[in-house]
C-alpha cells in the first residue's frame, strides 16, 4: 500500500514511516522545518527497497495540502493510508493564551487533518479503499496549561467519527490513536519537566514510563492491516493505563 504521513521527519512520525516500510510499503511522508531529519529517515529506509519520498509541508495552509497530495499521486501513486501526525504545542493557562498560540495549535493539529483527508479522500472514494489514521492525546479529556491542544484533539475525535460514519459504506475507515506520553522531542522539549515527572517520578502512568514512539506506531501498523477491517470510528487508548491529567 502507499501511505502518507504528515510530520515524519522527527518522533512518532519517523518512528509510523519507518515501519510501514518494514511492513512492506511505500511511504510519502511530510516534514515542516527540518529536512535534515526527513533526509535522515530516508537513509535508514533506503535498505528496504520500498519507494520512499518526502515533501516539505505546513498542513495549516490548505492549498499546499492539495499541492502536495497531487505531487504524491503523480510521483507514488494512489494513497491508501493517511496518517494525520503533525501537530504542536504552545502551552499556556488559558487566561494568558495568546492568539496566536490558541490559532497555531488548532490549525496544525486540528484544521491542518482536516485539510489532509479532504485532499486524499476523492481518490480513497474512486478506488473504493481508505485508511484514516489520526493520532490523538489523552490530553484530548483535558489538561490545565493545554485549552488549546485539548480542544484540537478532542475536535479531531469528531472529525474522525464523523469521517467514520460518512465513508464506512465505502470501504474507508477512519479511526484515532488515543496516546499518553511518548518520548519524543515535543515531551521532552515542549512539555519537559512536567511530562517527565509524570512518567517517571509521581508516576501516574500505570506503566510507570513514557511510551516509546514504536509503540504508537505498531497500532498505526495494525490498523491499516486487514485485521483492522472492521474497527471504525474507535478512539484506541495506547496510554499505558493514563488516563487523568491534572
Ligand atoms: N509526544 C507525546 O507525548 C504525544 C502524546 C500524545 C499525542 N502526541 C501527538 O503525536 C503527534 C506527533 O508528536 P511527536 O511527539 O512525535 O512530536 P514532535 O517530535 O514534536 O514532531 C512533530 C512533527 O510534526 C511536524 N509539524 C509540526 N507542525 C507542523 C505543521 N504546521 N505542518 C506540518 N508538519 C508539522 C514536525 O515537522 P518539523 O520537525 O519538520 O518541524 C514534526 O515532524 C502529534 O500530533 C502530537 O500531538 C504526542
């Protein structure tokens, strides 16, 4: 299958386009900024003999959406699987969040998914197959510090059942990856201190540690296998048993 990846270069991304190349696929994945990492993805899979490219992308701007999505399909061919993965955040206590923080992080996270399965799902409809992967946050229930990233996931929940309920007939699913926290540069960089003491000092995370980015991707794996067919519209918890914030 060929399957395109938004914010691949770097953490849950890189870790979603690398082994969907060990599951035998051709990946178009997206990097914003940093094309070193996207160039550094490409290296480590260049060995699996699959066709792998990247695009650079802001998914906030719809046209450039639609650009690259008609690139992709000139230079890879029809996408099957779409996973929605770019996101950011600009943390701040909702009385001092700013303008622009609130419109970043709705517009990547939320509108920028949006403007992602738009742009892949005529061609998901005329081939009667689609996959919709959106990767999603316990954060998604709540958190202070986080109005904005909250309501960017939990929007993207409804995005998602809506997708779920439009295109099931046709063969489409649409389905959201629920994480807690995962050792990434946003956890340890954006959110730092206060997520790592989560994981590993108070503990709250029932596993008592940050989830590696594989482990978010093997369900991105599985639920583009066959043996995902059926599951629609699901919101899958891979928190390690998190599931309150403070
Ligand atoms: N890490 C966690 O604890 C955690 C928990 C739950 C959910 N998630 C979600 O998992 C996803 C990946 O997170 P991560 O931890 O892997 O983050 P990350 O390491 O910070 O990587 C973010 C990726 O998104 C890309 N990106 C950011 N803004 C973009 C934009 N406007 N347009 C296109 N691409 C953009 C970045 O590209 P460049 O590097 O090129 O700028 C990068 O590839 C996000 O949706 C995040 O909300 C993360």
């Amino acid at each position: 299958m060929i399957f395109f990846v938004t914010g691949g270069s770097r953490g849950i991304g890189a870790a979603i386009v690398l082994q969907a190349f060990a599951a035998g696929h051709d990946v178009a994945f997206t990097y914003r900024t940093d094309e070193n990492s996207a160039h550094a993805i490409v290296e480590q899979a260049a060995t699996s003999g699959r066709r792998v490219k990247y695009y650079q992308l802001d998914v906030r701007d719809s046209e450039a959406v639609e650009r690259v999505g008609e690139q992709v399909a000139d230079e890879l061919g029809d996408v099957q699987v779409v996973v929605n993965n770019a996101g950011v955040v600009r943390s701040n206590l909702a009385a001092m969040m700013t303008d622009d923080e609130w419109r970043e992080v709705l517009d990547t996270n939320l509108s920028g998914a949006f403007y992602v399965c738009r742009a892949f799902l005529p061609t998901m409809l005329s081939t009667g197959f689609g996959r919709i992967i959106n990767i999603s946050s316990v954060v998604s229930g709540g958190m202070t510090g986080m109005a904005n990233y909250a309501a960017a996931k939990a929007g993207l929940h409804g995005l998602t059942k809506s997708l779920a309920k439009e295109y099931g007939r046709k063969n489409i699913t649409a389905n959201c990856i629920v994480a807690g926290a995962v050792d990434t540069d946003m956890a340890r960089h954006e959110l730092s201190e206060k997520v790592l003491r989560f994981g590993q000092e108070f503990a709250p995370v029932p596993n008592g540690r940050l989830a590696a980015p594989q482990e978010i991707a093997n369900i991105v794996t599985f639920l583009a296998s066959e043996a995902a067919n059926y599951i629609n519209g699901a919101e899958i918890s891979v928190t390690g048993g998190l599931d309150w914030l403070p």
